[in-house]
C-alpha cells in the first residue's frame, strides 16, 4: 500500500505543559489530531474542576488559529479529592477521566496517592456514574527493582482495586511490558490499555548502549526486547482494548541533557509517520486506523472523528526536525533511528 486514508486520529495520553512550552507545542499535535487527553501534571496540578477549565481555556487559546482540535480534561487524584467535585466535572461535560499517580512515579507526582484507601470515595463515585480512570501503573518502593515496577503494580495495587471496584473503569496507561497485555486481556471487562509510540520502537538498549541517551528515557522505562514485541503485536492486533496515547512529554534540553535528567520523549511531531512504519513493518497497515481512530472513542463512548487524513509512502525519507524551538527553549524530537517514508499528505 502506498497510501490510504483513515479516520482522524486522537491521542489518549498527552503532556501538553503550561506558557511558553505549551504555545511552542500544541501545534504539533492539533496539525493531526482531533482530540487528546490532557494529562494533569503541571506545578501546580489540575485537581479541580475549576483548574480544569481554567487550564483548558488556556490550551484552547494557545491552539494555531484554524486548529478544530479538542482538548479531553483530566483531574490528578489525590488523597483529597472531593467525589461531588469530580461528578460536577463529569456532568458537565468536562472532565473526560481522572488520573492516578502513585506519589513519586513521575514528573510531578509527588501530590499523588500514596494510600488507596484514602482514594476510594472518589473510586467508588467514578463507578457509580460512569467515569475512567487512567493509571500510571508503576509502584514506587525503593525495594522493587525500577524494571519490575509494572508487573508488581498489577499484582499489588491494580489487581486488588479491580477486585474491590470490578465496576470501575480502568485504563492502564503507556503499557511497557507483555505482564500488563497480559493482564489487559485477561480481564473480562472494565479494563483497556494506551500503548505509546515510542514503546513500539525502543527496547531499553536505546537508552544505554554507547552511552546514555537521555532522549530516549522516560517512564516508564522502555523494557527488553520480548516486551516490546508484545506490545507490538498487541497493538497490530486490531483488539479494541488497545489504542494510542503518546504519552508524549516535552522537556527544554537543558532539563534532560544533565546530571539528573527528566522523563519523557516529544513524539507528537513525527508520532503518526513512525506508527505507519511500525504498523507496514507488522503486515498490519489496515489495522493502523483501529489504534488510532477507533479504539479509544469506543472505550471513553465518544463518537469517532468524521474527517479523515490521508497517509503516503514517499521514495524519499520524510524530513522531520531534530528540535522544535519554544519559548521556553529547545525540545528534541523524537528520533526512531531509522528513515520514515510514511508523511500525513493531508488533512482533510
Ligand atoms: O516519561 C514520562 N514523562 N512519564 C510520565 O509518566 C510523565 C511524563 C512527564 O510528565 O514528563
Ligand atoms: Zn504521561
């Protein structure tokens, strides 16, 4: 195939940040993508509904002039999040899921949960009425090896809430290992997983053969190489349990090229051509749409997207920057280390 056109694309897990990094990146999302759902790790967070439209209006106002793109709100979780707070937000119609970080998982997780007890009133209303929650499934003990964290937040954490909530939806977000696709298609419902582009391409040797290559850390961490096939023949599969979410996550240079560099890779720019690639690599270009159009609406029971792009399998590689400029500075772009021929041709 050397071009077809499918359903407009959403993401349903982006970072998309606040100011000068928000203005410099939105863009390269909107250019493909009809909605997203907006992660809530800023400093501050996003705990109230309140914040949620607050910060909405300001990615709206960001967006390139023209762009119909629709920004999918979430709330952080904390210990102290109020139910009634939670279903005002749902009912009106601006709160697409609630987002679980384990304190201390990632960039800005430190106000997450750190007893899931105290987070089950919350649960428990999300249940009742209807509304997601999206998990980054990582424990945080020093004790558990950081390659293990997935598999051991199954076991401890997501299990055991699934047992309490079985009405709770759940979904477990930037799946890295073939534990968590497992565990996803054993479930009988209530649960689904986003697989990110980047997850599809690196096995952790990206990270330290040849020297440490900030670029490609994020988290979670990329896993070995039997993972990674997993995750790719979920993704290929077709099985609507499956769907994108980036995670893409921009940093300034200067904040990953250091003694201690943050988590996360900007694969929003070159995200659809590289999944292309994965999926023609596959033999499975005609399950492309199912991952990134299809999907994710029937899990969060939004309508699919009415317009179309259409992609196109150049002779040539397609060019894509090694930098994006911001406001802020400079945010490197993901690079999948080989060429890419697959170019959105257009948006229509
Ligand atoms: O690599 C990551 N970066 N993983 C996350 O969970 C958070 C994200 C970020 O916000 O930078
Ligand atoms: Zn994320």
């Amino acid at each position: 195939m050397q071009k077809f056109t499918i359903r407009r694309p959403d993401d349903w897990h982006l970072h998309l940040r606040d100011g000068a990094v928000l203005e410099g990146v939105v863009g390269d999302t909107s250019r493909h993508f009809a909605r997203a759902i907006i992660m809530p790790n800023l400093v501050p967070p996003v705990v109230t509904t309140a914040d949620a439209a607050a910060y909405r209006e300001r990615i709206v106002k960001a967006l390139p002039a023209g762009d119909r793109f629709q920004p999918l709100m979430t709330l952080y979780l904390t210990e102290h999040t109020d139910p009634d707070d939670v279903e005002e937000g749902k009912k009106s119609g601006l709160i697409t899921a609630v987002k679980l970080y384990p304190a201390g998982a990632t960039t800005n997780s430190h106000g997450g949960v750190r007893n899931m007890d105290k987070a089950m009133p919350v649960l428990e209303r999300m249940a009742k009425i209807g509304l997601p929650l999206c998990v980054h499934g990582e424990v945080t003990s020093p004790d558990v090896d950081i390659f293990d964290r997935e598999a051991v937040f199954i076991e401890t954490v997501l299990d055991p809430l699934r047992q309490r909530l079985p009405e709770l939806k759940v979904t477990m977000e930037h799946v890295t290992t073939s534990d968590g696709i497992d565990y996803i298609k054993s479930a009988k419902a209530n649960l689904a997983g986003s697989i990110t582009t980047h997850h599809l391409i690196i096995n952790r040797n990206a990270i330290l053969v040849g020297g440490i290559r900030p670029h490609y850390y994020c988290l979670p961490v990329a896993k070995r190489e039997s993972h990674r096939l997993a995750l790719r023949a979920a993704a290929t599969s077709g099985d609507a349990r499956f769907f994108l979410g980036t995670d893409s996550a921009p940093h300034v240079d200067p904040l990953k090229e250091c003694a201690c560099g943050c988590a996360g890779i900007y694969t929003s720019v070159n995200t659809m051509s590289c999944l292309a690639h994965v999926f023609e690599q596959e033999g499975a270009l005609d399950k492309l749409e199912a991952f990134t159009s299809l999907n994710g609406p029937a899990w969060y029971g939004l309508p699919v997207n009415e317009d179309r792009i259409t992609l196109i399998r150049r002779a040539e590689s397609v060019a894509f920057p090694d930098k994006i400029e911001t406001g802020a500075g400079a945010i490197t772009v993901f690079d999948p280390m080989f060429p890419l021929h697959w170019d959105v041709e257009s948006n229509h």
